[in-house]
C-alpha cells in the first residue's frame, strides 16, 4: 500500500495533499500524459470547472485500461493559465480524488497549446500487484 509522506519538521501542506508518498517495491506504474479538457469529439468548454472535470475524467479512462483509478494515483500536476482558477481546481480535484493520500503540485503558466485550454492534469498512478 501507498504511504503518506508528512514530515511534522517542515510547513503542512496548503490543501489536501501529501509532500511525498512511497509506493512499496513491486507495484505497477501508470504515467498520464497531460490532460487537456477537450471531449472525444473536439469540444473545448469555456469554464475551467468543465475543463478540469474533462482533465480528470480522461485521467480516470486511461488508468481504466491498465485496471487502475483515481484511488492509484500518487502524483498529480496541474498546469493553469490563471491563479484565479487555483480555487476552483482543487476543489473539482477533490471531487474526483479525495483525501490527502496523493502529492499534488499546481503551476501557473502563461499559456499552453492552444489558447481556449485553461488547465492541463498530468498524473502517476501505482498499484501493488
């Protein structure tokens, strides 16, 4: 099993997220490209909130083929072009993958490959065989 990494000599975590997590020797691994919030058919959302919705759900369909969840996942990055927007991920984030039990960082950027696209998720996923 997973385990927490939460230092008690160095600052807690802003949200729910862990500094570290140690996936046990023998586990299988998932890397997730980043993940933009687009839908099969080409649609891009306006609102971020949607957009991080697509990011996760895409996340949670590729794991699906490797037998894993969003409950696999150790490390998620987030990438969005607004701090404004910091809110509103997290709190889509915590919808999707509750808890503390992954370690989780979220960058501003200026931009990314297009520019209707607000956030970009990226993912590791680990599951003991």
């Amino acid at each position: 099993m997973n385990r927490s990494l939460r230092p008690a000599s160095i600052r807690p975590p802003f949200s729910a997220y862990s500094h570290g997590i140690a996936v046990p020797a023998g586990s299988r691994m998932v890397f997730v490209s980043g993940q933009l919030g687009i839908t099969r058919d080409d649609v891009v959302p306006e609102d971020l909130k949607r957009q991080a919705e697509l990011c996760l759900e895409n996340i949670a369909a590729i794991l699906a083929e490797d037998g894993m969840s969003l409950a696999d996942v150790v490390k998620f990055t987030a990438f969005v072009t607004d701090p404004a927007l910091f809110a509103i991920y997290r709190e889509v984030r915590g919808r999707y993958a509750p808890g503390d039990s992954v370690a989780s960082t979220l960058v501003m950027v200026a931009g990314l490959v297009r520019p209707e696209f607000k956030i970009e998720v990226e993912a590791i996923a680990a599951k003991a065989d």
